[in-house]
C-alpha cells in the first residue's frame, strides 16, 4: 500500500518482506534511491517507489515496510506503506493498463478485487529506471 491505494507485485519477483531498517546515503543516487542496506551480507540499494510513481518521498517510519525484489540478477528493495495480503489471483481478474496513458513499465496489469482496482507492478519492468538517474 501507498497511501490508500493497493499495489502488487507477482508473488515470483518477491523474496520477502522485511521491517524498515536503517539506511545508508548514498552520494549522488537519483531521487528515487533512498539509500542502501546491509541485508544478510549482501548490498541491496532501497527505492521509494512512490518517487517512482510521481508521488512525494516517503517519510520513513518505523511501521514501514522493505519489500525484497529479485529478478534473478538484480535485487532492490522497495519502500511500501504496509505489505498486508498475499492473494492468489483468477487470470479473468487481470487486464492489461489503459492505454491511453501511455505505454508503462512500472504497470503490467490492473486487477479488479471487491475494494477496487489494484496495479500490478512489474519489476522488471522499474529496475532500469530504479538504477538509472533518470536522466
């Protein structure tokens, strides 16, 4: 969750979900990198996926979440509000994004649930963005 709004990722491009950490700066990182973190050994750069999807940084809380993304060479965690539910989802329930806003890495499809619509969030479709200053 962001704010009030549901996102989700495939269950295959999530590791696991850890509680918010402690961050490292990193120098010169684009707006979007909120910083680094130590996860067992190994360096993983943190994105705020709200800078992500044009929304203002997040101010980090502790009741924050640090959802661990892998697509086989690369991992990030992203920041998310909370990381409640784990849904097994009827391929009748998806559809492709509205195209008329564009084509979208981030969005590969929307799934319609009793409470509204959820984005599903493609991750590899964010990490050349993610790890790029944008520029």
């Amino acid at each position: 969750m962001l704010d009030s709004q549901a996102f989700a990722l495939p269950l295959t491009q999530v590791e696991r979900v850890v509680r918010m950490a402690a961050l490292t700066p990193v120098p010169q990182a684009p707006a979007h990198v909120a910083g680094a973190l130590n996860l067992k050994g190994k360096t993983v750069f943190v994105v705020d996926l709200r800078v992500l999807l044009n929304r203002p940084p997040a101010e980090l809380e502790p009741e924050h979440r640090l959802i661990i993304v892998n697509t086989g060479a690369k991992t990030l965690a992203l920041i998310a509000d909370s990381a409640t539910d784990l849904v097994e989802v009827e391929r009748e329930s998806l559809e492709p994004p509205p195209e008329k806003f564009g084509p979208s890495n981030l969005v590969c499809a929307v799934m319609r649930r009793e409470h509204g619509l959820v984005m599903v969030l493609d991750s590899q479709g964010f990490f050349p963005k993610a790890l790029s200053s944008g520029e």
